[in-house]
C-alpha cells in the first residue's frame, strides 16, 4: 500500500495537462513537495465556521498529498468534525492525519518557506510564501484573495467556510502543477488554468437565505466521493436532525483516499454506506448495501427527496424515473462541476444528461474538484429544504474549479427535450 496507489485518480487528472512520459514519480513529487501553511487566529477558531473551514482545507489538501503546516492554537472543537475524532482541533488533526494516506502527516508550526500560505483572519506568521492569499466566509459566501478584506465574518453556519476550503484546497493543486509546466501539453492553456487566483468570490446562497438544520427524511444514492462530500458538509450543520438513506454496494478501496472525504485508510474494505453510517450525529443514516437498479438487486423504492452523486448517466435517468418532488444531482467531468435541480413540470435528469457516456478505467479525479460537487449539490438540497421558491434560470449550477473566479458559480436554465422519454419535454413546456 503507497501513496502511488492511493493517488492513481488524482495522476490520471494531472496527466490530462501534460505530455506523454511524465513518471509516476514525478508526479508524486511534485504533489508532496509542495508546502502549504495553514494559519489562523483565535477570532476565527472561535467560531464554527472557522474551525469547520480550517479542517476542511486541511483534510482535503492532505488527500493530494501535500507537505500541509499547521500553525492555530490546539482549541476545543465547537461542533462534530466527522472523520476527526477527539476534543480539541489538533489532537484531532494529528490522529487522523497519521489515518488518510500511507506514510502521511501534518507537520505544525512555522515551516520557515512555503509554496503558499492561507491565512485566516490576522495570525501572525513569518513565513516566507511563493504566495499569500488572505481567506474570509459569511454565511453563504467566502472570498479568497491576495489582499485581506476585513476581518472573519463566519459564525455557526459552516457553508462558506466550507467554500473556503474548497478554493484554497484548488490553489495548492495548482501549485503543484506549476512544478510541472516544462511537460505542459498546451503552454497558454496550462498557464491559464493553472495561474493562481487573484481574487475570487463564491455564493452558494441569497443571504438572507434560512439556515436549516431539519433535513427530514432524503435518499442519497451512491456513497462514492460526491455522496461523502454532501455528508461532510451536512454533518457540519450545527443542530443537524434528520434521516438519510444511503444507497451503495461497494466496498472502500485505496484509490478512494485521494477524494472521498468522509474516508479513512483504516476503513479501507469496509462496505461504504457502513462506513458513513458509522459518522452518524443528528442525521441518522441508514445503510442500504445495494446497487441502484443492479442486475439481480432487490428494488429499491426512492423517497419524495433524492440526492445523486453517481456517474453512471443510466442510474440518473433511472431515479428521475421514479418522479421524486426533489431530486438534486451533483457531478464532475475533469476539473468541471456540476450542479442541477429537478422538480415535477422542470426539465429532467434527462434534459440535461440526454446521452449516456461509456466511460472505461478509472476516472481522473481529485479532492478539492469532488469536493466542490457534494458542497454545491448539499447547499442546493438545503435551499430546498428552506423552502424558499427558486428562479428556473438557476436550474442547473456549474463551476470550474481551476478558475472559480471567473466561473464564479455561474447558474443557467435547462431547456425540456422536446422528446424527452422522462418529463414529456416537461410535458411539451407546460
């Protein structure tokens, strides 16, 4: 068991950007020796918000194997962190840091260099960074950047921390791939995508959106990356309640520790939805060990509401097939993501995924890209479950998660398929 192993999905998406003969090794490289400082005062460890956003990034650029630096006084934890386990935030880190890849840790204190440094709030660092960038969270929204833009405004509700992670966790991919530009297919394009961010933006929500706690009862088909990501991020609710079904029949592998954010090594084997089931707080999960719509598997009647982060195009169209009132799926395709939403009389699963991809092998595929997938899709749900009427034209939601600046979360409509087989081309547009 090596990290090579574990990172087979994350190679498979770096090598999309770069030649043919870049090693294994190489690219192992490049990933571990890039040091990132995480740093932060004790106004943003006061809240839950920080606290949820300093983990998050610092779990999530771990999964890619980075040199990741830790600089926060060791604070009791507010609120429930799954996976972590223990009182106070380092404790917690350092025992599960040492349980996520093979031959992995955090380091603490001050690295003296860093590649880049995230900064939150105004901890005082002496660090010298190739880069600094300067991270801040409402509510609903956050904003990264090279310049600081006032205090830490986060409180109890943990969605724009959480967005926080997701960008910064992008940044030290990036930087990453710097190291490996002299092997860039396309020079330009390799710069462009991989540039760092100057400033960037992300809101998952009007602000003035309700903050819901009371998921009720949902289905969540596939316990695989974007599945434990929507978990994560839910779990993190602060007076979370509710019931959510999980549907999945596969076990955890090793090339799953590179992306989904609920697992560790230890629970390498066990079946999934057990695994999730396992984390369970005030949303109670309940473990159902089956293929969706599998050869020779029982059927599986879906609930009103259902969450879908399976690839498998057919397995979409199977569940909107079941006409739930709700039905969200979330997705990736590389570095893009995507987010749509579905009720009866809108355009279907279908519309927006007419044709089904035959995909062979592995997926290329990291952390912070699935990451950002299971954040949309739950901050989707969670408006849902507000209650608050949402415009057509925001149907579907898509990000590219290499340039959240300038795909700042950008929504579209779905058109109907005027011959779509599921909704009638919602039934001929109403």
């Amino acid at each position: 068991m090596t990290k090579i192993n574990a990172l087979n999905r994350t190679f498979l998406l770096m090598r999309s950007d770069l030649n043919e003969g870049v090693s294994d090794e190489q690219l192992l490289e490049a990933l571990c020796s890039t040091r990132v400082l995480l740093a932060a005062d004790q106004t943003v460890l006061a809240t839950h918000s920080g606290q949820s956003a300093f983990i998050a990034a610092a779990t999530t650029m771990a999964r890619s194997a980075h040199s990741v630096w830790l600089q926060a006084d060791d604070v009791p934890l507010l609120g429930e962190q799954p996976p972590l386990q223990g009182a106070t935030m380092l404790e917690a880190l350092r025992e599960t840091g040492r349980d996520l890849l093979p031959d992995w840790s955090f380091e603490e204190g001050d690295p003296k260099t860093a590649d880049i440094a995230i900064l939150f709030g105004a901890p005082q660092v002496t660090v010298e960074a190739g880069l600094t960038l300067h991270a801040n969270a409402t509510d609903w929204a956050c904003e990264v950047g090279v310049s600081p833009d006032g205090g830490w405004q986060g409180g109890d509700w943990p969605m724009g921390g959480l967005a926080v992670a997701a960008i910064v966790a992008g940044e030290a991919f990036k930087t990453a791939m710097r190291k490996l530009r002299e092997h860039a297919l396309s020079p330009p394009l390799f710069d462009d995508l991989h540039a760092p961010v100057s400033k960037a933006g992300i809101a998952l929500a009007p602000p003035d959106t309700p903050k819901v706690s009371d998921l009720g009862s949902f289905d969540l088909v596939s316990a695989g990356a974007i599945g434990n990501a929507a978990l994560h991020v839910l779990m993190r609710l602060p007076g979370i309640c509710g019931i959510c079904r999980v549907i999945d029949h596969d076990t955890s592998a090793i090339t799953n520790l590179n992306r989904n954010a609920l697992l560790r090594r230890s629970r390498l084997n066990d079946p999934k939805v057990e695994d999730l089931a396992s984390y369970a707080n005030g949303l109670a999960i309940e473990p159902v060990p089956h293929r969706y719509k599998g050869e020779g598997e029982p059927p599986i009647a879906l609930g009103d509401v259902v969450l879908v982060g399976v690839d498998h195009i057919p397995s979409r169209w199977a569940v909107q097939r079941e006409n739930p009132s709700w039905l969200g799926i979330g997705g990736t395709e590389g570095t893009s993501v995507q987010c749509s939403w579905h009720e009866p009389g809108l355009a279907c699963a279908r519309c927006v995924h007419p044709s089904d991809i035959e995909r062979s092998g592995d997926i290329p595929t990291t952390a912070f890209v699935s990451y950002w997938a299971g954040l949309l899709l739950a901050a989707a749900f969670l408006r849902c479950r507000a209650g608050v009427a949402r415009p057509m034209n925001e149907q579907a939601a898509f990000l590219s998660a290499l340039r959240p600046e300038s795909w700042a979360y950008a929504y579209s409509p779905i058109l109907p398929l005027p011959d779509c087989p599921e909704c009638g081309g919602a039934r001929r547009a109403a």
